[in-house]
C-alpha cells in the first residue's frame, strides 16, 4: 500500500488506511533505535530541505535526525519571520529551494494554510511541520502512535485536550487522528481558547476540567501561550494554573491507568505540574522518541510515492 | 448630429415599468425617442432582435485605484472593464492614495475621467479627513465640486458620536453616506467568516456581529439625526433584517450587496483561496437566502461589484497576508443574470432597477432611465451568450475574481455611452 498524494499537509484528508500504514511503518524504524547502528540507507541520495519560518527546536530536530537515519543529505533553511512581510515571497523562496533539486520540503510557517500553497507550486514532496493553527501531523501521527502502543488501540478511548485549543495546530490534528481512529475527543479550555463551531469536527466541549477527565484514558495538555494573557484571552497565567492546570491531584478524575501526554515544550507548573510531567503517567519523553520513528515512516513512505 | 437606430429590442425599463419590443433613435448624445418600429433613418443600425434593451447600468460601488495604485488600475482600465460588463456609470470611493477628502482630489478624478473615462465616473468623497475617523471632511465644498456621496469605505468610524456629526454635516449637504459596517475591535485580525471552515483552516475569523452592531448602530443614529445611510455590501441576515426593520419604521436608510454574498459562501474559501478573501467576509447559505429574500421583497435596493482590483503579487500568498478584495465590473451582469433571474429570485425588470434606476435615485444621478431628451446611457444584453471565467476574459488590470473557472450566460453584448457605441459585440470600440 502506498499514500495517496505526494504531501502530507495535514491528517484531515488522510483516510484510516493510510494512517494506520504510517503507523506500522513506524515500528521498526523505532525498533532501529535500540541498536548501535540507527542508520539505514532508504533514502541515501535524496535531498531533504528544512524550511522554517518559526523558531522551533524540539520539531526541526526530528525532522533532521529523521532524515539522517534513512541517510538523505539535510539542510537548513531558517528564514526569519520578519522577511515574510517584506523580501521574498513565500513562493519565490521554495521556488528556489525547487531548483536545488530538493526532493523534500519540510515546511514550518506561523501561517495557516502555507504547506498547502507550496505544495500546490512545486513537485517536491511536501511535509508540513506546523503552519499557523491550521496542523501539525506528523505531531498528530506520533501522539497516534504513542497512545496504541501504550494502550493497544486507539479505538473506544477517550481523550480529553485541554489548554489553548483556538491557536493550537496540534489540537486540530489529534482531533482529526483521533476521531479517524475511533476515539471520543473533548476538549477542555476557558471559552476564551475554544474556537468556534469546534463541535463540528465532532468533540465535546467542557470548561470544567474535573468534569472533562472523568473516564478518560489520555490527558493531552497544550502549551499555553505565556503572552495569551496580554491578548485578553486569560486573565492571568495563576488563575490558568488555578483552573486548567495538570496536577496530581487532578488526575484522579481520569482513569488510573490514563496517560499524560504534552507536545512540548512544557511551562512547568503552568499547564502541567513538573510531578505529573515527571510521574508514572507521563509518556511526554516516549511522544519524543517516537516523534523520530513516525517522521522517518513518512519520509520513506513518501519517497516510495515517486 | 449623427443618429444610431436600435432596433427590436425588448425594451427594459424599470423607471416606467416598460417591457416590450420597442426601437430607440439615439440623436448625439441624447435618446430622441423610442417607441415601436421606427423608420431607418438612421447611419448606424443595431439589430437588437432577441436581445434585452436596458438603460445603462449603474455600479456605485467601486475601487478605481487611482490615484496611488495605478499599478492594480485606472480610471482608463476600470472603466474599459466597466464597458465591458455593460456598466456605463461607476461610482468610485474615496479610499484611494491620497484618498478623496478634498476638492483637489475630487477635481484631480473628475478630469481624469472627462480625459480617460469610457464610462460616465461620479466621485464619492470620504466622510473623516484622510479616512481617520477623527475630523470632518469638507463634505459642502466637495459637493460643488461634484461628489454624489460621502464614505469611508474600507474603514470604519468606530467613534459613534464622529458617526453622529458626520451624519448631520452630510444631511446639511443633502448627501448620503454609504457606510462600510465593520466594528474594528471585532474584527481585529480576521480573514474569513469565523465559523466552522475558520475553526478547521486554523484561521482567525471575522464573526458576523461585528457587521451587524455597526448596521444597529448606525440605523440608530440615522433615526436620531435623521440622515440618510446606505448600507454598503450587505453580507449577513442579520443586517438584512435590520434593515428591513428600519425601512418599516421610515428611517431613511437603503442598502447593498454584492453577486458574491448571493452565490458564495465561506466554504468556497477551500484550501485557503485568496480569491475568495475579501471583507465582509464569505458567510453562510442561511445568509445566501435571507440576502435573496431582501433583494426579493426590495429591502435590499441595490447590486453593486465592489470591484476592488489586487495584483496577483498580493493574493499568490499566505491567506493571511493575501488582500482583501475581489473584481467585479465584468461579472456583475451575468451573476444578477445567472442567480438572481433564471433562478427566479427577481423578475428582469425588478433585477435591473437594481442596477439603474435605484442608485440613480439614491444618489440623485439624472441616469438609470430612459427618457427622450436624456443622456443615452444604453446596455444591450444578450441572455444567451455564454463565456467561461478565466484570466483571458478580463479587461481590468486585475484577475483576482472568486468566479474564475465559471460558465456564465447573459453577458451585455454593446454598450452605448453618451450616444456613442463604446463596445459592440463585445468588442472595445475607440474614440
């Protein structure tokens, strides 16, 4: 089986199917890790281009180490967000990265909907690490693949989401992973941080946080924005805590065995206390480890679209 | 005095409610009588049989460009695009670099026009100085010098009592004010209709409120000092209802909208196409409908393009930093004629008062009828004639239209202008 396009910009238009061959793709590239030698040679001659128009470590990282373990050659394109306005247009730039003969790009912009315009200008495979609020997948596909390992199935769980669900691309991409796979989502934030119409990509809305974790098998915490306050979406930051945070004490409303996951990077003791984030429950350094493994399937799975 | 004999035509006119086959005699510049079969006298002769005879349309909403941005287009372009689209009068607005808010800038447009015009251009001066929203505009003096309005489209007064002034200072002058009903604060970094589509596209939305406080507001304000408003591109149901309400109490309020908030709606914004960006934003089918229903019972007076032309540099980017705006001067006809009339929503007669004769009467124009002894001002439609929308078919400077990759039918096939046949068989005629 193979992916239907030559993108993946988002996993609203993946179909089950294909999310579940990403998904065992990626096992036996996570197996790799466990060996001294992590490299294999699938994509040896292939150019893989980082394109990133927002400061991001942890994602950019991934992606690089991604691409060396199947042994593509990399480089790095970091462009600053002030030259999107002015300077070169975003077209003109992956235009040029085209002409290097770049057999991907991964792309990160601060603006919904930037990996669907370059996907539509250029040939090279296109991956999106994030455009605006609009997705994340690869994000989307590793929480996937963390929580049917943890719990072997994704089928019939319920996860609950919780902090800044209006400015969050991995919100949008969990819901639709999730929802593809058969899992009951909610989401549960001040009515400040919930988009609107958000029920109709078929979640729960709650903005009590005991009421939203009752019975549910994945705490999935996003990072709150520390500037959010100035926005007039939060009061303050305490009160956040207050109301939203993930403590020890919190998880009991959730199911004993539930998993505490976090895209990161974590404002401990802000969404997540450093207890929990460090506790049994937790798989937020696990979501990071496998973060490699399913952005390696991707690209393999890519290159064998051509 | 040279004489152009059209003959055959159905006669449409909503002024004096004819609809028939009829012939006009066009003497100079002016219509010297039409009534059935008259004699070949003529030099010229239109064979309009099987073709729709209306008086020349009137689009009083539109973006010229110049000065400032000579580059998106021109008095020269846009009203070559107008000719095109059988608009033979265009009304531009003020927001223009510099913008129109004093009589320099409304003489500089009106020689501009009389020199490069192809149709008949009425300039509306900005309601605040420089668009601010903070001071008058010499809203008396730019009146002699020739403006049929007052707006600060584009923009918004968000202080209600400047509001309140501005619409005192303009009934002294027995102008009315078109008003763009956006509430600054709500819409603050919007793109689209916040909704479903802007919650999946992750994109910030403009929510429908902040169009219709302003129609409240500003209804409310035209009762206290009894000013006469316009309610510039109706996009919601909302503001159609307001409306509607208003008129039944007498306030002296009348309104518009566009053929793209009858047709489309914001899912058209698909995979984040910036043709389809523009403000008020894309809504919703509920909106569709009601905005039908107040074309249909006349709560809604006019159709108007806001044709507002944008390089492909300033759309062929990120949706968010793409500009607002779509061009409309060549699709306005076919849509009224393709939505509004073979769909049954108006009759043609009651679709082209629409265009004709109620700006003409909003704004006072001696245009949008026609009547021996006035200026011929005449758009033969053909309402079979069908063309595809692609970036071949327009004559403006500007391809950014949200109906590119439609077939229309009922296209205007000959233009006349003060007498003189400006495009014939869609063909551009020089001077």
């Amino acid at each position: 089986m193979k992916l239907k396009n030559k993108d993946l910009l988002g996993l609203e238009n993946l179909d089950k199917k294909e999310v579940q061959l990403i998904l065992d793709t990626a096992g036996p590239f996570k197996d790799l890790f466990t060996r001294s030698i992590k490299k294999v040679p699938a994509l040896r001659g292939r150019t893989v281009v980082l394109l990133f128009y927002e400061p991001s470590t942890r994602t950019k990282n991934s992606f690089e180490l991604a691409a060396k373990r199947l042994s593509a050659d990399t480089l790095n394109v970091s462009v600053s967000t002030s030259s999107v306005v002015k300077g070169e247009s975003l077209i003109d730039t992956v235009k040029t990265i085209e002409a290097m003969k770049a057999d991907f790009v991964i792309i990160r912009h601060g603006m919904a909907g930037a990996a669907e315009i370059v996907s539509r200008e250029i040939k090279s495979s296109v991956i999106n690490a994030g455009d605006g609020a609009h997705e994340h997948p690869t994000q989307g596909l590793l929480d996937l693949f963390t929580i049917r390992e943890k719990k072997g199935k994704i089928k019939g769980l319920k996860v609950t989401i919780i902090g800044d669900v209006l400015h969050s691309r991995v919100a949008r991409s969990n819901i639709w992973g999730l929802k593809k796979m058969g899992a009951e989502v909610r989401v549960c934030a001040p009515a400040t941080l919930i988009p609107k119409e958000i029920e109709s990509m078929g979640v729960e809305v709650f903005y009590d946080l005991n009421k939203s974790l009752k019975d549910v098998d994945v705490i999935y915490t996003l990072r709150i924005q520390l500037e959010r306050q100035k926005g007039q979406l939060l009061s303050s930051l305490r009160e956040y805590t207050e109301f939203y945070g993930i403590t020890k004490e919190r998880l009991k409303y959730a199911k004993e065995d539930c998993l505490v996951m976090h895209p990161g990077p974590m404002n401990r003791g802000v969404e997540i206390s450093g207890e929990v984030a460090d506790g049994n429950r937790s798989v937020i350094l696990e979501q990071v480890t496998n973060g490699i493994a399913i952005r390696m399937a991707v690209l393999y799975l890519l290159a064998g679209n051509k | 005095m040279k004489k152009i004999l059209i003959k055959n035509g159905r006669v449409i006119d909503p002024a004096n409610k004819t609809d028939e086959l009829l012939d006009i005699l066009i003497e100079g510049n002016k219509i010297s009588s039409f009534k059935k079969s008259l004699p070949f006298t003529a030099e010229k002769v239109i064979d309009a049989q099987g073709k729709i005879v209306v008086p020349g349309l009137i689009d009083m909403h539109v973006h010229l460009r110049e000065p400032g941005r000579e580059d998106e287009e021109t008095i020269a372009s846009g009203t070559k695009a107008a000719l095109m689209g059988g608009i033979t009068s265009v009304c531009c607005m003020a927001n223009t670099n510099p913008c129109i808010d004093n009589v320099s800038g409304v003489k500089f447009i009106l020689l501009k026009a009389k020199n490069e015009g192809l149709v008949n251009v009425f300039p509306i001066g900005s309601v605040t100085k420089e668009l601010l929203g903070r001071e008058l505009s010499p809203m008396g003096e730019m009146s002699k010098a020739g403006i049929v309005a007052v707006s600060d489209d584009g923009s918004s007064i968000m202080n209600a009592k400047i509001m309140r002034r501005a619409l005192e200072y303009a009934k002294t002058f027995s102008l009315p004010v078109i008003i763009h009903s956006e509430d600054l604060n709500l819409s603050q970094g919007g793109v689209m209709n916040e909704g479903k589509v802007s919650t999946v596209l992750g994109l910030i939305g403009i929510p429908r409120e902040a169009e219709n406080i302003m129609v409240a507001r500003d209804i409310a304000l035209a009762e206290l000092t009894g000013a006469k408003i316009h309610i510039a591109h109706v996009s919601t149901k909302e503001s159609v209802g307001l409306v509607k309400e208003a008129k039944k109490k007498g306030i002296k309020v009348t309104c518009e909208t566009c053929p793209h908030y009858f047709t489309l709606t914001e899912k058209s914004v698909g995979k984040y196409n910036t043709n389809m960006k523009m403000k008020p934003p894309l809504r919703t089918q509920n909106d569709i409908k009601a905005i039908r229903e107040g074309l249909a019972d006349g709560t809604i007076d006019c159709i108007v393009s806001d044709h507002a032309p944008h390089l492909d540099i300033e759309k062929d980017t990120e949706f968010n930093l793409a500009a607002f705006g779509v061009v409309g001067l060549e699709t306005l006809l076919p849509l009224i004629m393709v939505e509004l009339v073979e769909k049954k929503v108006l009759s043609l007669s009651e679709a082209i008062k629409k265009v004709t004769l109620n700006p003409a009467t909003i704004l006072k124009l001696k245009k949008g009828r026609i009547k021996v002894g006035e200026c011929a001002d005449l758009t033969i439609i053909d309402s079979q004639k069908e063309l595809r929308i692609d970036a071949g078919f327009f004559h403006s400077k500007c391809k950014n239209s949200p109906f590119i990759g439609r077939k229309l039918k009922g296209f205007a096939v000959t233009t006349i202008v003060k007498g003189r046949i400006a495009m014939e068989n869609r063909t551009f005629v020089s001077n």
